[in-house]
C-alpha cells in the first residue's frame, strides 16, 4: 500500500474489527490475575505471568479490596534465574 491515508483507513478497519475480542481477553486476563491474587499468588508473580505491569496488577488489587502482601521475604518465591555470563577468555 504506497498511500499512507489508505493505510491509515485499512488499519483502522482491521483495528475496530477486533477491538471487542481484544477487551473481551483483557477481561478474562484482570479476572484471572484477581483470582490468582486471591489465592495467594503474589503481584510480582502475576505480573510475570499476564500482560500487565506489576503497579497495574497492584492497581487492580486495590480496586478489588484485596490486601497487599505483606512485608519482607515470600513464601514460594523463586529468585530470578539468570543466564550465565561467560567472560572472553574462559
């Protein structure tokens, strides 16, 4: 497609095509992050797992009325698992 207005309208078109899926998938994503925070799973851990930032996830949370997690160390927390480095030379 050489004319950019022409693009603009196909992608426009494709955009409100499926825009209501899109939400309808939000939705299903916020209702399962909600009830994996309600089970226990924490914000960090949600947000690793969905498409949502951890302040988003947080965010919901409080929109929900479900506690923060408290302070400190989690139970069941994995640490970050980091690829190896190799150095030149080794």
């Amino acid at each position: 497609m050489s004319d950019p207005r022409a693009a603009i309208t196909a992608a426009t078109k494709r955009y409100r095509r499926t825009e209501q899926a899109h939400e309808e998938s939000r939705q299903a994503v916020i209702g399962a992050v909600l009830a994996a925070l309600r089970a226990g799973v924490g914000p960090t851990e949600a947000a690793d797992l969905s498409p949502f930032s951890t302040a988003y996830v947080r965010r919901l949370a409080r929109e929900a009325d479900i506690p923060p997690a408290p302070p400190g160390p989690k139970t069941g927390a994995k640490a970050p698992v980091r690829p190896a480095v190799r150095r030149a030379g080794e």
